[in-house]
C-alpha cells in the first residue's frame, strides 16, 4: 500500500514549499498536534491533527474538511 500512495504523490522539497507557500492553488497542512504549534506556526496552513487527517480528508465524513476537496495541492 505504501509504494501505491507513493506512486500517486509528488513529494516537495522544503526549499521548493517555501518558493510556492502562499502562491494560489496551494494549500499547507499542518498535521502537529497543538503543544507542537504553539512553538511555531506556518502561516496560512489549515490545522488538521495527524489522528483527524482521514477523517477530514474523507468526503462523506462528518468531519470532513474542504481543503480537502478544494482542488489545491496540498
């Protein structure tokens, strides 16, 4: 399963991340949880906890976050 989601993802280099932060048709998400936040944020990211992450992602969840369906890069 692993070298299936692989396949299906382009993986972005920090330095690339910073060039595009910011750019339209992006969205950050940060998956730390909030004791690893208030240390430092990324400024326009959607917060979504690593455990929440599929729920969020998911369309027919309840808990389903737009982000997620947007059509941005995430």
């Amino acid at each position: 399963m692993l070298a299936e989601a692989n396949a299906a993802i382009e993986t972005v280099s920090v330095p690339d991340a910073v060039q595009i932060h910011g750019e339209p048709g992006y969205a950050f998400i940060d998956i730390r949880e909030e004791s690893e936040r208030a240390k430092a944020t990324i400024s326009g990211s959607v917060h979504v906890p690593r455990g929440f992450l599929e729920f969020q992602a998911d369309p027919e969840s309840p808990m389903h976050n737009p982000v997620f369906s947007s059509g941005d890069r995430l």
